[in-house]
C-alpha cells in the first residue's frame, strides 16, 4: 500500500503500548541518524500506533548473499550498537547478564528448559558479563531480516531486539564481523544460548542448545 505517496507496510499485533513504543522510537532514531530502517510512519495526529497498528515503510532490496553482501551487514550492525550505547533496556526484556539470575523475560522461560540445558546457556552467556551493552537487533544473521541494494543495506524485523552485549548480533555468515579465536567462540556459544532460550523448545531451539558446549 501508499501512505503519502510512500510504499508502505503494516503490522498489527498484542504488544503492549510500552514495547511498541520502544521500538517505533528507536526505529525513528536511527533513521535520522541515517541508518536503512523501517521507520514508522505517524497517523496524521502524530501517533506512531494505534491499537497495536504499526504502519512502517516498506524496505526494497533482496538477501544478502555473498561474503561482501554480510560484511555490509557486519558494518551496518556496528553502526547500530555505536549508536545506542546507554539506550534503556526494552520493557519487559532480559539481557543476557539479566538471565544468569533471572528466569524470566518477555519471550525467555529458563524454567521450560532442562536444568541442564539452563546452565550450560548461563555458562555461555557469563563469558560476556563486564561488556559494554547497547541495542542488539536480536535475529541478524537470519537472511530475511536484511534488504541489501547496491547502496545500502536495511535491517528489518526489530522484534527481538533489546539492549544487551553487541557479541549477539555478530556471528554471520563468512564470520563477516571478523571475530577471531577466543573473541570469536565466547559470541558464537553466547549466540546459540541466546537463540535456544529464546525459541525454546522447537526443533531450531534445541538444534542451537546441542552446540552449547557442556559445563
């Protein structure tokens, strides 16, 4: 559809005015810092939704693909956490460093998991503990996420995102964010926590908790 002459897309969902308003502002944010988002598009009276309505332009552009299309998405990711460095925490959301204690946030249920399960996920996520935190989009290195063009690349589907360790969002494809040894295995264990907990327990959930090292 066209909102203003603009290609646009909705969402409607049951989130609640808090979240969405965490997300519609920070979206607005790095849009005006320059960043590809989809940024939401205001009702005529200024509100960014309405009733759980999200009216967000529409992102042209295919996946990425090669090794030089992730690195694009490597660098734009950089540019988020640079950006967001203090930002508040999602409402409701946990952080990883949260979940070494907590067992519970938004989407996050440690107490469904096996216990075992649970402590191989903190042991991984204790690793990131003393790190600077700042908004994670939460799903990057998920193809459809990304829209890449010849010049420029856009980060779609905030759902997951939260404030936490940048290390989440950077284990890619072609390991395009460069991460080498120790650097690179402490984000790829922490990743595959992340990713259990959060779908836990369908079949990718418990694919990405057996990469979880044992303690």
């Amino acid at each position: 559809m066209q909102i203003y002459g603009r290609l646009a897309v909705a969402r409607l969902g049951t989130r609640s005015d808090a979240d969405l308003t965490w997300e519609t502002e920070l979206l607005q944010y790095l849009d005006r810092e320059g960043l590809t988002v989809p940024a939401p598009i205001p009702t005529k009276d200024g509100r960014l939704f309405v009733d759980g309505l999200v009216v967000m332009q529409y992102m042209e552009g295919g996946k990425p693909g090669t090794e030089d299309d992730w690195r694009r998405v490597a660098d734009t990711l950089r540019r988020v956490h640079q950006l967001t460095c203090g930002w508040p925490q999602r409402p409701g959301w946990r952080s990883s460093a949260d979940l070494l204690q907590a067992e519970t946030g938004t989407r996050i249920d440690l107490s469904a998991m096996p216990p075992e399960g649970v402590a191989r996920c903190r042991a991984a996520w204790s690793r990131l503990v003393g790190r600077r935190t700042c908004v994670v989009h939460g799903n990057p290195n998920n193809a459809g996420n990304v829209r890449i063009t010849a010049d420029r690349v856009a980060l779609i589907d905030w759902d997951e995102a939260h404030v936490d360790v940048p290390d989440l969002d950077l284990v890619l494809p072609y390991n395009a964010a460069g991460l080498e040894g120790t650097a690179h295995d402490i984000a790829a264990q922490a990743s595959a926590a992340w990713e259990a907990a959060v779908c836990w327990k369908d079949e990718y959930a418990i694919k990405r908790l057996a990469e979880v090292r044992a303690v």
